[in-house]
C-alpha cells in the first residue's frame, strides 16, 4: 500500500465510522505532524507502515464497540483504539508498557518491535502493532503470523507466555493486519454477518444499550 493509498483508505474508514454515529463531536485534527513521526522512526530504529502514518496522522478516536472475529467467532466488543495521537503521547505509552519489564525480569530490547494502538476488549490489555511481522506476510488463517497483538494485564509471566526465541515479545492474536482492524472497527465490516448469524442489526443504539444478543 502506498502513503497515497493509504491515505484515502484511512479518510474512507472515518467517513464510514461518524457515518455509523461514533463521532458525535466530529473529526478531531490530527496531533502529529510528519516530521515528529520520522523523527520517531530514526529514534527508535523502526519503520512504520503507511497505514500506520495515515493513522497517525488521521483523528483521534477514542472508545468504541466494534463487530470482530474473537475466540473464533464472530461477537461485539469494546475497544479503546488510538488513531492521531502525538509522538510525546506515544513515547509514554511505549514507556508504560515497557514498566513490566523489571517486574517481569524481561531482557533489554524486547519491547522494541511493539508500537501500542489502543487497548483490547474493556480493558482487558494493551494492544500493540508487532513490527517483527510484516503486513506482507500475514496469513489470516494462522494466527502465529498476526501484526495485531494484544497483551492480558492479569498475566505476570510475560517471560513465559510472550517472549519469543528471537527474543523479542509477541502477544496474543488480535487482527491480522492494521487494515483489517481498521475494517472491523471503523468502518463495521463485519456488521452484515453478524445481523444474518445473530438476526440483530449492530446500530448505535444497540451498542450502547449493552449489546445484548
């Protein structure tokens, strides 16, 4: 995907997400500027993906509920998703996350290949970009191959159930690639197998009714 492409992938995935009743207060302007992001690159070695930077340089977006694919099975659940946040922000974030290390007794440099987008389900951990698995050569049908990851905050064997032999960390599956999250979540891709699994159609209202189905 181009920066171009991507671009207009992330402009048409905010259109469909206030057009589904998220963004009551409208589109926010982005916080980073593209200059701070390759600033943030060279910093720490990595190099984001376009869509990332479009993200990046997108809107904020906050909490929302979301149609997904979770324990193998099509089901509503909340996410707190960054889309524009500010380079300073995402420095804290990397810096909260690697906290756990000295509790966990982690080695140097394992965090490096995590960039932090948001947190899974209601709370339920951090969700991270895993950079050491590139878009191109994610499987949707093996989850080992996954870019979206997530880590459970009730976990304290981070050295057991995360570390890899490259020595780096891999959490939980979450999505396979940023885009596919992006589908799911802003612009409700999966919404129309819900409704013909479930016999509910997702609205706005339902969602924060409680999701009941």
């Amino acid at each position: 995907m181009t920066q171009q492409e991507a671009k207009a992938f992330v402009e048409k995935a905010f259109e469909n997400l206030q057009a589904r009743g998220w963004l009551a207060e409208g589109l926010k302007p982005a916080l980073a500027a593209e200059e701070e992001i390759d600033a943030f690159e060279k910093k720490r070695g990595v190099r984001l993906s376009p869509l990332y930077r479009a993200l990046l340089l997108s809107h904020p977006i906050g909490q929302l509920m979301t149609i997904m694919y979770h324990l193998e099975r099509v089901s509503p659940l909340w996410m707190e998703l960054d889309g524009a946040v500010s380079m300073e922000a995402l420095e804290e974030q990397i810096g909260i996350l690697q906290e756990i290390q000295d509790d966990c007794e982690l080695p140097d440099g394992c965090f490096q290949n995590l960039i932090p987008i948001g947190d899974f389900g209601a709370g339920w951990g951090p969700m991270c970009l895993d950079l050491s698995r590139p878009e191109e050569r994610v499987d949707p049908d093996r989850e080992e191959t996954w870019a979206v990851v997530w880590f459970d905050h009730e976990e304290f064997d981070w050295d057991r159930l995360y570390l890899g032999e490259d020595g780096l960390l891999h959490g939980r599956p979450a999505a396979p690639d940023l885009k596919t999250l992006l589908e799911w979540c802003l612009c409700g891709s999966l919404e129309t197998e819900f409704e013909e699994k479930y016999g509910i159609r997702p609205t706005y209202e339902w969602y924060q009714n409680g999701a009941e189905y």
